[in-house]
C-alpha cells in the first residue's frame, strides 16, 4: 500500500486511532507499527462482516482494496520502539 | 489485573506475540503498549466465541477472568514509544 495516500485517508480514523496510531478511545486500539498483513486482515474482516464492531463495522463498508493497503501501510509503518519489560 | 502473574501466563502467548509484546508472525499482532479494556474485550470475545480465530479461539477457550485481566494487565503496561510520522 501507499503509506501517504494512507494518511491522507487516515484523517477519517484519528477520532479514535489518532493520526499517530495512539488510541484516544478506551474501546480502540493503538495501530501504530502494528503488523501490516494483520491491519489488513483485520479492516478485511470489518468490511465482510467476519468481524463486527459497532464503529468499525460502518467505517469499514465502503473501504477499497487500496484505501486498505494504503491505511496499513500507513498505521504499520509508524516507527514504535519497545521498552523492554524490566 | 496483576502485570507480574500476566508476564507468566504469557509464556503461553509469546511463540507468536512475544514476551515483548512484538509479533513473532505475520497474522500475529504486536500487544505492547496496546490498550488494556482493548486487550480485555478481544480475549473475551475470542473466549466466547464473537471473534473466532484459528489460533486464538482455542488459545483462549480455558482462559478464566483473571487470566485475561492479567494478560491484557501485563502486555498493556509494556512501555511503548512513538516515533512520530514525518
């Protein structure tokens, strides 16, 4: 996917992931540097209906092949580093 | 939940998602940093069967309350920095 034509798209996610892939709602996940073939699995699933979430099922419907690369190339590719757990 | 019980129990989960909470697999998420009711309502989900996957609907068949309080408690608390997107 194209990762600026993700963020572009991405506007439409930062209510709840955040442009920064942070989560700003209890019930959404942080996407940023998440596994790509996961993002892309995972907003498949929410278009098709094998997974359902009241927001994300909606967000998802009308998403392209490529508004989904795009997005989890975007979300993926922001750079996250771990602190080890002590 | 209690972090410290969670790190044990997620030897359990760290062939694919890592005792760091890094994604070992492609169809893996990274669970650092994620966020914690987040945590909690997958595994539930998973556990009851509203979200079924391969690995995880088996995975989470026998986990009790506190297993997953301790897990979503242990993983959320990894320490995770952002690099912000340029």
């Amino acid at each position: 996917g194209d990762a600026a034509a993700g963020r572009k798209k991405a506007v439409a996610c930062q209510a709840c992931h955040g442009l920064d892939g942070i989560s700003k709602l209890p019930d959404a996940p942080n996407l940023a540097g998440q596994v790509e073939p996961y993002l892309i699995k995972a907003l498949g699933e929410f278009r098709s209906g094998t997974r359902r979430n009241e927001v994300m099922s909606v967000a998802a419907k009308d998403l392209t092949d490529a508004d989904i690369a795009d997005l989890a190339a975007y979300y993926s590719a922001i750079e996250v580093e771990v602190v080890p757990p002590s």
